[in-house]
C-alpha cells in the first residue's frame, strides 16, 4: 500500500496535539481547534465508506433491541439452543453437562462468520465464543457455593460453538442441524499446546507431564479469523477460576500477583471440586489459561491448539492481517489496567494456496509489546531473552508476557479491549474500555486522568506496512458526551450530530469500510442500555457516530460480525439481565422471549435486502 501522504501525517499530528493542548489549557469545546472538519486526504479518501444512511436508535433504558426502521432482528442461537438434530432443549431444573454440551453456551461474545466456500455470503460457520457463565441467571436456586452439577454445567457452558448456519430465500438465517460442523469445545475439551513454550516446566502439571495437553478454554472474550479460515479465540479473565494462590517471591509468585491471582476462594469456587483449579495444590494449572486458542471449524475432529508464541495475558481478543511480505500480524490487547497492547508476527509468510502450510503459522514468530511516545510516534517492542531480559527463557517471556513487557517499558494503556486493521487503509483501530481509577492523564495515548468513558486510538505502521517495528499514533475518538464539557469527548473532529459513546469495547469493520463499536458500560456511564454505533473513519463523515443497535437490560452488546456481501450482521447479546436473576422483570430482563433472560445471537438484515448501514 501506498504511504501515508504528507497532508495526511500532518491532519493527524494537528489533531492530538491540539486535542493534548486543549486538555491542558482547558480549552472550551466550542471553540477547541481540534474540532474543525477534518481535512481529506487522498489515501484516506480511498478508503471512504459509502455515507451510512439508517436513522439513529435513541438511547434506551427499554428491555428491547432496537435497530433502525427498516431492519430485520432475528433471534438466531440463544443460550441452550441444541446444535443436533433430536438434541436436548433448554430446562431450567434439569441442566446437566452432557445436556449443556450438546447446547449454544452461555454469554456468547465474539463471533466470526467463516463462509463455506470463498465470498459466499449466505452459508457458513459460526464460530462464537462463550465467556463467562453466571450462576444467578443460569439455575433457579443458587447457594452461596456452586454444588457439584452446577459446577459441571458451568464447565460445559464455557468455550466455543461452532454451528452451520444457512439464509433462505428471504434472507432469513437458522441453525444446520444435521450439520457435522456442529460442535462444542468447553472447558473440559483436550487443547493441546503449541509453540516455544509447550513442554517448558511452567506448564507441566500433575495431570499433564508433559506439558502439552490442557483440559478446556475459558474466558473466551473476543478472536479473530485467520486468512486460512480458522479461529482465533481469546482466553481473557482466566484469574477468576483459580483460588487459593501461594505467596512466594520467585518469578512464579511474582507473575501470578501480576496476573490477578487470588490468594483466597475464587470468584467461581470450582476449586472446591476440582483440585486443578486450587493454586496452593496445582499452582501449574493457572499458567495453562491466558493464551490465544486456535480452531479450525472445518475440522470437527481437530483439537483446539494453544498458540503460547501469542503470549499469555488477559487476551481481549486476536485481530490477524498480513504484513507486506505476507507474515501474518496478530493484534492483541490485555484487558486489564494498566497492561499492554502487544503484536505477534509470524517467521514464515501466509502461503494461500496450501492451507495445510498455514496449519502451524502462529507457532514461530515475534511477539511485540507497544511503546507509545508522547510526540506521536511508537515502537513495537520485542519480547526476546535478551538485554533484560537476558537471563530470561524464551518460554518464560511468554508465560510471563506482562513481567516482561514492563522491563522493557511497555506502556501502560486505560484496559486494551479490541483491535482490528481496516481493510483498505490499513489503519490499526486500538479501543481502550476505561480507566476511572487513572489519576492523571499520561500526556500521550491514555490523554485523560479519570478515564470513565474510554478511547480509540488509531495506528499507523510506518510505511504501511503492518510488520513494522515503530508506529505513528494519534487519538480517534475520546468517548462521552460531546455536549458535558467535563467529558473531554473528542469525536475525530466531527462537530455535531454525533451519538455519544462510552466504554467502547468490541470493534468490527463493515465491508464497506465503516466501523462499528460496540460498548461494555453504558448503564453507569450513560445511565442508558449499552449499544452498537457505526461511524466512518475517513471522509467527510469521519468521527460521527451513529447509534444502530441499543441492547436489552443489563446487556453488553459484543461480537459484531458481517457477511462478506454485508447484508447480514451477527450481533451478540451478551448477558441480558445482568446481575438480577432469572425472575426479575421490574429490573432485570425477559428477552429474547419474555419469560428469563438468554444471551443470544441475533441476525440483522435490511428489509429492503440491502448491505446493513449503507
Ligand atoms: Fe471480555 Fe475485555 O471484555
Ligand atoms: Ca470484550
Ligand atoms: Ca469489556
């Protein structure tokens, strides 16, 4: 691709700058600089989606989904659903985990839709992740400890589905339920471990003496798709599963504080009934989660594989593109606070005409911590055993991945949720969730002290060129409320007719180029149910956010995803209800169906048959 033409650098480099002088000055919005229309430049023009037309869904405190008129929801796979023919339904009173496995998982988040054959557009593979489970939304009576079922259930809710998917005639989509790709991976599932990690001591366990063989995936938040048509699935707040951490001071004691280790019972209290999930008994067990999963969903058979050269953190997700010499670049951020942005490029180029030769691509490569520096500029850091990290394993680097980053000055960042490049300018869109607890802003990429609404940054490699080792940076957008002075919001210099953001999350580009944000947080923020915006990222519209979608009560909307004619969008709605219960329908949620609330994936289409947005 072309590089970025000097009107372009220059637009950008105005654009922070004012914006970092206005944060120190007080500026008033009104008349901040940084909100003159941004001017075109060529490169940026090129990549321009036609201008997004659907009218705007008000802000809602309503247990519905709303989506433009015109559009089309439908309820695709909820919670429970069977993925076989003759499969058990959902029962509330009798799940058990033979019954949940052969079922949609709880909490689905991120979704990639992988076609059957090549740009085929109303067929395909979903490949949906599922994150986390409740207890209070999933059983009608709930101690203060999960019992044994329960723990069972629990396990089998976890993970992957993988389900054929087709469209009729109308465009209407359902599940394949013959399909033989119809398949759970769950917390129990064999993965194996790959890469220069599997096998090192810090991954072998009592159960495992090898080290390469873990039982399940858990925390699976957001992914990505490989251009050989597998999944990439993000392990993100595994510390939740694992209680009862030991104290120490050697690098292991270390890494596990660092990585949230609780000394205590755990959140879930699984470790009550499996000892792998014990720290003080197997502290092994917890460096066996944190790593980015692979999938082939063409494979039914196939086991999941564990990329450790991917780095282990609390992965949000795993957005793959290719560098100009076509290794593959995986983006990745670690969403917690204060940690990092990080990339991975492979050694050996993304062969397409051999899909067997991509099989193993993600097992040898470099793994990068991002660098941010306050004049606009980064570099990607290597996590290597050398310089200080000389004394280091190459294995351990990776298993400690956060240890490391910081010794090389990594920069801290407001929780790293989801990254994605957009198709044709090549730009690199980094989305930080929040961070309240920030003190001051840093004077660089995390600008604003009290962070309540989060930020996108965008990135570009120099030269455009998605391999490169040193970036430049600058601020897309600042959420909040444009019309609160005291939300700082920037909106990429939009000035007017923007719908507020706040905690964006998830990020997906349309075919068309636009970019859809989808939010995590709205309801403390906003007082206002989370949703799903769309805006352009260049072009006379660029920075102008429009809402698409409000989700129900207590949802997180996550895992936007577009056939590639972008007719349909996959939508996840993730945890409708949160925190009320199965039974509150003055505060919590009844959708989809109005009795108990199910996360569930929805299919989006325009009446008219249209792409969605355009
Ligand atoms: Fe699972 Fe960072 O959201
Ligand atoms: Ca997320
Ligand atoms: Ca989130």
């Amino acid at each position: 691709m072309q590089s970025p033409s000097f009107d372009d650098v220059a637009r950008r480099r105005y654009d922070r700058r004012s914006f970092l002088h206005g944060l120190a000055s007080g500026a008033a919005l009104a008349t901040a600089p940084w909100l003159l229309p941004a001017r075109g430049a060529r490169r940026a023009l090129a990549g321009a989606p036609a201008s997004l037309s659907f009218e705007s869904v008000p802000a809602s405190t309503a247990d519905e989904l709303a989506v433009p008129p015109g559009y089309v929801p439908d309820v695709l796979l909820r919670w429970g659903d069977p993925l076989h023919e003759g499969g058990p339904a959902l029962d509330l009173a009798a799940q058990t985990a033979a019954t949940q496995a052969a079922q949609f998982g709880f909490n689905c988040d991120f979704i990639g839709f992988v076609p059957l054959e090549p740009g085929r557009s109303d067929r395909g593979l979903l490949c949906v992740n599922h994150e986390f489970t409740s207890r209070s939304e999933m059983f009608p009576e709930v101690g203060d400890a999960p019992t044994a079922r329960q723990v069972e259930v629990e396990l089998a809710a976890h993970g992957v589905t993988v389900a054929e998917v087709a469209a009729d005639d109308d465009g209407r989509w359902a599940l394949v339920p013959g399909s033989r790709s119809n398949r759970r991976v769950t917390a129990t599932t064999p993965c194996r471990l790959s890469g220069p990690a599997a096998g090192t001591p810090a991954l072998r366990t009592e159960a495992d003496a090898e080290g390469r063989t873990v039982l399940g995936t858990l925390y699976n938040c957001s992914g990505g798709l490989t251009p050989w048509g597998t999944l990439l699935s993000g392990e993100e707040n595994f510390w939740h599963y694992f209680g009862n951490a030991p104290a120490g001071d050697d690098l292991a004691a270390r890494s596990r504080e660092r990585y949230s280790a609780r000394t205590g019972r755990s959140a879930y209290g699984w470790e009550a009934h499996h000892q792998r999930f014990d720290l003080g008994r197997e502290p092994r067990e917890y460096h066996r989660f944190g790593w980015v999963l692979e999938l082939d969903p063409f494979d039914p058979g196939a086991a999941p594989v564990k990329r450790t050269a991917l780095g282990r953190m609390c992965h949000e997700g795993a957005a793959t593109a290719l560098a100009d010499d076509g290794r593959v670049v995986v983006y990745t951020g670690d969403d917690s606070t204060g940690e990092f942005v990080y990339k991975f490029v492979s050694a050996a180029p993304y062969d397409p005409g051999d899909r067997a030769a991509n099989r193993d691509l993600l097992d040898a490569g470099t793994l990068y911590a991002a660098r941010f520096e306050p004049d606009g500029t980064g570099r990607w850091l290597p996590l290597r055993p050398e310089g200080p990290l000389a004394d280091w394993t190459q294995a351990d680097v990776l298993v400690h991945a956060r240890l490391a980053a910081s010794l090389l000055g990594a920069t801290p960042m407001d929780r790293p949720e989801d990254v994605e490049v957009h198709p044709r300018t090549h730009r690199v869109y980094v989305v930080m969730t929040k961070n309240p607890g920030r003190e001051e802003g840093d004077g660089g990429a995390n600008p604003r002290a009290h962070n309540r609404h989060g930020h996108v940054v965008e990135l570009d490699e120099d030269g455009g060129d998605l391999g490169a080792e040193s970036f430049t940076w600058n601020l897309f957008l600042l959420g909040g409320d444009p019309a609160r002075p005291e939300d700082a919001a920037f909106y990429a210099g939009a000035r007017a007719g923007v719908d507020p953001v706040s905690c964006p999350d998830n990020v997906a580009f349309a075919p068309d180029g636009s970019l859809w944000i989808a939010t995590d947080g709205q309801p403390r923020t906003f007082g206002c149910n989370d949703a799903l915006y769309a805006v352009a990222t260049v072009g006379p519209e660029r920075g102008r956010t429009r809402r698409f979608l409000s989700g129900p009560r207590g949802c997180e909307v996550c895992g936007p995803a577009f056939t590639p004619d972008g007719r349909t969008l996959f939508v996840s709605v993730q945890h409708p209800g949160a925190g009320r219960g199965l039974r509150d329908p003055e505060r919590g949620s009844t959708w989809p169906d109005g009795d108990f609330p199910r996360p569930s994936v929805v299919a989006i289409r325009r009446a008219d048959g249209q792409p969605v947005g355009a």
